[in-house]
C-alpha cells in the first residue's frame, strides 16, 4: 500500500490505538505494539523483514534513551528520599515566588533544553517539578505542562541541539553559504517568545481542567502531608549547593560537550563526560553522596530496587513508541510526502512548517522531521523565496516549529512527560498533544512576525 490509501491507515491505526489504550483499556505497551504490527503488514512491509524492523526500533529507543531514564529517575529518587529535592524547591519559590511554581519550570525547562534533549531534560527536572508541587500545593498538571513545553521550544529552535544546526548546515549550504548559528541563536530566542507564552496559558488553563493521579488520589481521601511536615520528617535538609549538584553538574557537562562540538573541537575527555549517559551517570552518583553523608547507604539497594520497578513500565511503553515510529519510518508514506511537496512550495514559510509538521506527526521524532525537511527544501530556498541568508537562519525555525506540531504516541516524549508526569493517557492527548499544536501555531506566527522585518 502507498499514497493517499497508506495515509488514511496510518490515521485510521493511531485512532484504534488511542481507542484500544483510553477505552478498552488495553495496557499502552500492548496497543502500540500491536497497532505497529499491523501497520506494518497494510503498508506493505515484507513479513520476513517486519520482525527486524520492530527488534530495531525496540532496542533503538533502549539505547538512546533507556540508560538516561533508568539513571534519571534514580538521581530522583534519591534526590526526594534525602530532601535534596525539597531544598531546590524552596531555592527556586525564593526566587519567583510561591504563585509562579509554572513559571519556574516553563523557564528552567527553555533555558536546560539548549544543550540537553527535551527528553534527558524533562527526566532530570522532575524532581524539581514535583518538590515544587508539594513546596506550592499548584496543579501538577499545570507544572507538567509548563516544564514539557518550556524543554521543547528550546529544543526545536536553539543550537546546539542536533535538529537546529543539522537544518541550518543544510539550508546554507543549499545556498553555497557558510553556516550563521550565531543568526539561527538569535532568531530562535526571538521566535520563543509568543511560544512561552502561549504555553504558560495554556498550562495553567489545562491544569485546571486535567489532574494527575496523585491528586486523583488525594481527593479518594489519601492523607496527604503538608510541606512542613515533610520537611520535618527529614531532619535537616541537605545544603543547597550540593542538592543542585546532581542535576547542574550533568547539565553543564553535556553543555560543554556541545559547545566544543560546535567550535569544531575534538577533546575525548570533554566528549566521553557530555555524553549523556556518563553525565547523568556522574549526576547519580553526585546524588548516591547526599544518601552517603546522611550515613543511610544502607537503603541504597532498596531505593534502587523501588526506582526500576517504577521505571519499568515507562522504558517499555517508550520503547514500543520506537517502534511504532521505526515502522512508520520503513514504509512509503515519508517518501510519498517528499514526492509530492511540490504543490506546498508555493506557501513560503508556511511550506516548510507544514511539511515539518507532517513528518513530525507521522512518524514522531522531531529531529528527523527538522532534518528531512531541511533536506527537501534546501534546493528550492530561493525558488519560494527563502534564499538570503537571514531567511534561511528563519526557515530553521519555520522548520522547528512544524517539529513541535504535534507529540503524540509515537513520540518518546509523549511517553516519557505522561508517565514522569503520572498522568492517564487519554489526558496526555488533552495536555501534551494538545498543548504542543498551540506552541507550534504560536511558533510559526512568531517566525511570520520576525519575518515581516527581515525580509
């Protein structure tokens, strides 16, 4: 199967999917697996091929993401079971406030997602985020939402992460320019502003209406302590200095590695450090010191134990979106959506939105829609009217914000914001997909603002 039939199955599956997942309850892990399998054979993937694609896309998102997320929700556990995340909580209330809790992540999340993925970041900051809720008694949703969003619009727009200087080295380079990310920085910071907007309205609009499970649980009659007395069954809170540790150390290794790689430097201590898995690795054991100085080692090996039966069920359910996204990827659809771009071409700037958008929502991974795209439409910059350079460091972003649009289930993310964020699935579409289609229209209508004064 090909063409228009192909597109029609693959939105007719990802219907079934949220079907099977919100209201027959069928377990995510099962849904995404099955509906990927399926796909697979209507789209014409060979049957003795079909099982390798999946087995990739399985072990793929495992070795991008696994680690990351086994060594991030353990530098959370040991964060909150020393106190350590209750002191970065009242560190950052002391600075904007005990009303703005979502602020605070919306800006934290903008601000770490620079170097790290939106992914490491969101694994990484929440525990900030859910110390938060407990120090301001907010909406968790609310906070959830600020802090996804925050880490994505960064992500998509600002170098040094991968998708923005892959898309820019592309574009320049289908002008027979030298690359300007010092430009695409600058227009990136510029496009977020309308995007941080809308997402801190949004996030506070869609906490309102959305709950977590913790809070679900709260309003059953769950005893609920209040701040003060969790801080008191703790003792003493670690200092703030060392509580920050395990989540900036990893931060700014990762940053320095990516600052390097953009300075086109080659320093193998540098790089081995700002790999994600080793930073994060030097985070946890930064946070391992924290138990160590309250002289409870002894609990480690029970901690640990508590952290990957939690984390269990989050690895896999993001690894079946891998392989719903491998599936999707080893079909025609992308190829048939490359084919027939040309009637798109004559919309400008929308053009390149819209088919960024398009790849992004169709098979997940908004640095490969950020690198295709820019890939299609490296050629054609000038025919559509793209082709100084200024218009090409905006295209970047016109590309970003079509990646932001939208997160759904095959996305990793997805996965990894609902479930960090104990949120139903069904509610993941009404705060994490949802909320992404608003920054992504905010986006593009920022990127035609900046627009109106360059070109």
């Amino acid at each position: 199967m090909t063409g228009i039939p192909l597109i029609i199955a693959f939105v007719i599956a990802i219907a079934l999917m949220i079907f099977a997942i919100s209201k027959l309850k069928i377990h995510p892990f099962l849904s995404i697996m099955a509906i990927a399998l399926i796909f697979g054979i209507i789209a014409g993937i060979p049957l003795a091929e079909l099982p390798n694609v999946i087995g990739t896309g399985f072990s793929n998102t495992f070795k991008s993401i696994g680690i990351v997320i086994i060594f991030g929700a353990l530098i959370g556990t040991l964060l909150e079971k020393t106190g350590a995340a209750l002191k970065m909580a009242d560190v950052v209330v002391r600075l904007v406030g005990k009303k703005r809790p979502e602020l605070a992540m919306l800006l934290m999340g903008w601000i770490v997602s620079i170097p790290v993925f939106c992914d490491s970041g969101f694994v990484i900051l929440n525990p900030i985020r859910r110390a938060l809720v407990k120090r301001t008694m907010r909406s968790s949703v609310a906070s959830t939402v600020a802090l996804s969003m925050g880490l994505y619009i960064s992500h998509c727009f600002i170098p040094p992460t991968p998708g923005p200087i892959a898309a820019a080295n592309t574009l320049y380079e289908g002008l027979g320019q030298e690359v300007n990310l010092l430009l695409v920085i600058v227009f990136g910071v510029i496009a977020s502003i309308l995007p941080l907007i809308a997402a801190y309205l949004f996030a506070i609009a869609v906490g309102k209406r959305v709950k977590s499970r913790e809070e679900l649980n709260a309003d059953d009659g769950e005893i609920v302590q209040t701040y003060e007395e969790l801080v008191a069954s703790y003792g003493k809170l670690p200092n703030a200095w060392l509580s920050f540790a395990p989540i900036v150390v990893p931060i700014l290794l990762m940053s320095l590695s990516s600052a390097f790689n953009m300075a086109h430097l080659s320093v193998p201590i540098i790089t081995f450090l700002g790999t994600p898995i080793i930073a994060i690795a030097v985070g946890a054991l930064l946070a391992l010191s924290l138990l160590k100085a309250q002289k409870r080692m002894k609990d480690f090996y029970e901690i640990t134990n508590e952290t990957l039966k939690i984390v269990g069920p989050i690895l896999f359910i993001t690894a079946a979106g891998g392989v719903l996204g491998t599936v999707i990827a080893n079909t025609t659809m992308v190829d048939y959506i490359k084919e027939n771009s040309t009637t798109l071409s004559l919309l400008g700037l929308m053009f390149p939105f819209l088919l960024s958008a398009i790849l992004k929502t169709a098979q997940g991974s908004s640095t490969v829609a950020i690198t295709t795209t820019a890939g299609i439409i490296a050629p054609m910059l000038s025919t559509i009217g793209l082709g100084t350079p200024a218009l090409a460091a905006l295209t970047v972003i016109a590309i970003g914000a079509g990646a932001m649009t939208v997160s759904h289930a095959n996305d990793s993310y997805f996965w990894v914001v609902t479930n960090f964020g104990n949120m139903k699935v069904e509610d993941g579409y009404k705060t994490q997909t949802l909320g992404t289609l608003v920054v992504g229209i905010a986006s593009i209508i920022n990127a035609y603002i900046i627009y109106f004064f360059v070109r």
